[in-house]
C-alpha cells in the first residue's frame, strides 16, 4: 500500500514538474518583451526594437521629448515559400526603427541608453556563427541547453565587458533548423524553424548583454539566406528600408532579397570596414553560369571604388577568400590545403592572384567555425577567419593546425595562426590615423591567447 502511495505521490510530483516548466515557457513568451539594439547601415545608425507590445515604444534623443519608433515592419505568420517546407515562420513581433539624427548624442528607449557610436572607432568585437546547430538532414544536435557545449552567452556576457565601440557579426546567426529529437535532453525544448521564437533562442537572448553596449555591423552569411533564415534578417538585421519583395516572404522573389548592395562603416579618419554579403556564395566555384556570377562581379567592382575613399581598408565577408584546413585529398603532397570559396575565382579573374586590389589591406571573415590568421608570401591582403563563437566546431578530428616551413612555401604562406576553440576577438586601434590595429583573440572567458599585429597585408600573431 505504501508504495503504491510512493508511486502515486511521485507522479503527483512528476506532473507538478512538467506544469510548472510548462508554465515557466508559458510566462517567459508571454512576458511583455522590448529588446532594443543598434545597428550600422550604410552611412547611418538604425536604432531599432523588437516588441511583443502592441506598440512601438519611444525614443528619447538627448533631452528631446520622447517620439515613437516606426514601425519596420509588423508581426505576421508567414505562409510556406515552398509546398516542401515543414513549417511557418511566425513572427508574433513588431520590429520598430528610427534613423539615428545626425546631430543627437544618444537616445534612450526602454530606459537603455544608447550613445552614437565615436567617429574614430578604437574598439571592436569581432564574432561569427554564433547559433545553437540543430541539422536533421546531418544528425546533428548541438546541445543548445548546455553552456560549455553552446558558450554563445557567455561570449556574449565577457565580449560586453570589454567596452567595445563597436561590433562586427561576420554571419550565421541562426542555426536551429530541425527539431531536437525527444529522446536528446541537451537541446530538448528548443525551438526551431525560421520563426521569430528561434530567432530570439539563437541570437536575442544571449545577444542581450551586447547588443545594449554597441553599434552592431552585421555582415550576412549562407544561414540568412532566403531558403533558410532570410525572412527574420530582412526583418530584423539588413539595414536598408522594408521592401516587401526583398523579405523572402515570396520564394519568386528571391534573387532579390538574397543580395545586397556592399556598403563600407567608416572606422575613423583613413579606415573603413566594407561590408560584402556573400550569403548565396556556395563551396563550389561560382562559373558564369550561376545567377551570383554577374551580380558578384558588379559588386566586386563595386567595392574597389568604396576602397579609394580611405587609405586602410578591411574587407569582410561571410565567406573566407581561402581557409587552411587538413587536405582532403589522402595522395596529397601536402598535410594542409587552403581552400578557396566559391567567389575566390571570380576575384582571381578580376584581380590575379592579388584578389582583392591595394588599398584594401586586411579581410575578416566566418563560416568556417575556427580561428585562422593568415599573412600570404604574395601580394595579398592578410586574413583572419573568426567563426569560432558558439556553433559546433571545425570537424577536424581535433587536429591541431600547424604549418611546418615547407607547407608554408607550398601554400604561399608567410605567417599562419589557429586557435581551434571556441572564443572571440577584439580590433583595437594602434594609430591615430587607424592604419595599425591590433587583433586579440580570447577564449569564451575572456582570457587572452593570441596577440595579433594588423598592418598593411599582414597580421602576426604572438
Ligand atoms: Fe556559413
């Protein structure tokens, strides 16, 4: 008898459980929610907001009287783009924006203070593919519930104490595009899909503690394109004004709104951070054929113009324009291959084996999750890759990355760094004129672990 009370008293307990966790996300979603953030446009701030709130809230610039935001765009329920897509994205949001005047110091919403951010930036955090990775078509379930094995917060937490002016997103912000199995208690309860819950889990949230510091400049990546997280960038991260036919709501619609025009962050004086979005770059080499050929090429053009406004130019893009990783070929005469991106040849065609023309001196990237610094034995720009920020790591069988003097030669390569955990950077200014910068990468606490000289085409790393 006793135990069947036993029993029935933990069940009464197991039940109680589940409510009060169920009533737990209940509370959480239904909490009134405002999360303002700051975000760098082609020659404009956007303070912008997303709210549950059934209207926008106020800016206060300065000692103005507070105004409304405008509302971006507002929330909806997005029918399938494809009869193959499993789910909706539901956006139960309103995003709401407001231009930065040119004349304020700062603007208040929500009681968050954001100030303008220096003309001459001296400070940047440098982060990239950040989202918990949920991938039924790999079998593959970060465990988003377990900080050590998903330590974006905790980036996000140490990064915001460094006081930047300033940070750099190098792309692939949302990651959680299956459902996490049952039976998985490392990423059960998560949400998934494109809709605005992911959006909040794999980017808002632990995003929080930096996004109320410093202006944001997002660079796009492969994950926000529009057959996959494109609907919530157009809707909360691209900086150009709502166009309907650019959201990715309507897949007929999408050799528009998977492009934009590049745009450069001036940094001070004589720097400037460009900003290219590669996100419909694939792995393999893009040939005249592919849609992107053209509209790259024009952009690549593009950029080369930009560069001729400021004498110390970094380029950055999703997409490394070569990453060192272990050959895939067993033959191989070398250990290590870089590896170029679909859009590599199209700069060799353009450019040589330069890539990308004097005077852009230095390029940052992601998508590949590690951290890789690399100064060429030819005349190129010096790169480092950072998209070791909270996604699953490089799958490379734990293999640490070091380039003996004769694989050096072989590549091409003067200087080679890796770090192959999980961390972030900080550019800092080493000049008045932003011609010397210095490159730290630190793990997720914030320790440091590599000091990097950033000069004209190379980066040294200590
Ligand atoms: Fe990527």
């Amino acid at each position: 008898m006793n135990n069947i009370i036993q029993k029935l008293l933990s069940f009464a307990i197991l039940l109680g459980s589940v409510f009060i966790v169920n009533l737990g996300f209940a509370t959480q979603d239904n909490a009134e929610y405002v999360q303002p953030y700051l975000v760098v446009g082609d020659n404009q701030y956007i303070l912008r907001a997303v709210t549950n709130l059934p209207k926008c809230p106020t800016v206060q610039w300065d000692a103005q009287k507070a105004e409304e935001m405008k509302v971006r765009v507002a929330g909806a329920k997005i029918p399938l783009r494809k009869k193959s897509d499993v789910i909706e994205s539901d956006f139960p949001v309103l995003t709401c924006e407001m231009v930065w005047p040119k004349d304020a110091k700062e603007g208040k919403v929500n009681n968050q203070v954001f100030k303008r951010p220096a003309s001459e930036i001296k400070k940047i955090i440098v982060i990239g593919d950040t989202g918990c990775r949920l991938k039924g078509a790999e079998n593959f379930y970060q465990d988003c519930n377990d900080q050590s094995k998903w330590p974006f917060a905790e980036v996000m937490t140490n990064a915001a104490a460094k006081n930047p002016d300033l940070v750099i997103h190098v792309g692939d912000l949302h990651y959680r595009e299956s459902p996490c199995p049952d039976n998985l208690p490392g990423c059960k309860g998560s949400p998934w899909g494109y809709g605005y819950d992911t959006w909040k889990a794999d980017f808002f949230v632990p995003a929080k503690p930096l996004l109320e510091k410093a202006a944001w400049v997002f660079v796009r990546g492969n994950h926000e394109t529009c057959s996959r997280a494109g609907q919530g960038w157009h809707r909360f991260i691209d900086t150009h004004s709502w166009d309907e036919k650019r959201s990715c709501n309507d897949h007929s619609n999408d050799v528009i709104g998977d492009y934009s025009e590049p745009f450069s962050v001036p940094l001070g004086k004589s720097a400037q951070f460009i900003v290219f979005d590669s996100a419909k770059n694939a792995n393999k080499k893009i040939t005249e054929k592919d849609e992107s050929f053209l509209i790259y090429v024009n952009q690549f053009k593009t950029i080369e113009k930009i560069a001729l406004n400021k004498k110390f130019n970094i380029f950055g893009s999703h997409h490394p324009l070569n990453i060192v990783l272990p050959s895939k070929k067993k033959d191989s005469e070398s250990e290590y291959q870089l590896y170029p991106t679909g859009f590599t040849n199209i700069l060799a065609g353009l450019n040589g084996e330069e890539l990308l023309k004097s005077p852009i001196n230095f390029t940052i990237h992601g998508h590949n999750h590690i951290f890789e610094a690399i100064t060429y034995d030819i005349n190129r720009p010096a790169e480092i890759v950072t998209g070791n920020s909270g996604s699953s790591l490089e799958e490379i069988n734990n293999v640490e990355i070091k380039l003996s003097d004769v694989q050096k030669k072989l590549l091409k390569i003067k200087e080679f760094s890796s770090y192959q955990d999980f961390g972030f950077g900080t550019l800092e200014r080493q000049d008045e004129m932003g011609e010397k910068w210095l490159f730290t990468e630190f793990d997720v606490n914030g320790k440091a672990l590599l000091k990097c000289d950033v000069s004209d085409r190379t980066v040294i790393c200590k």
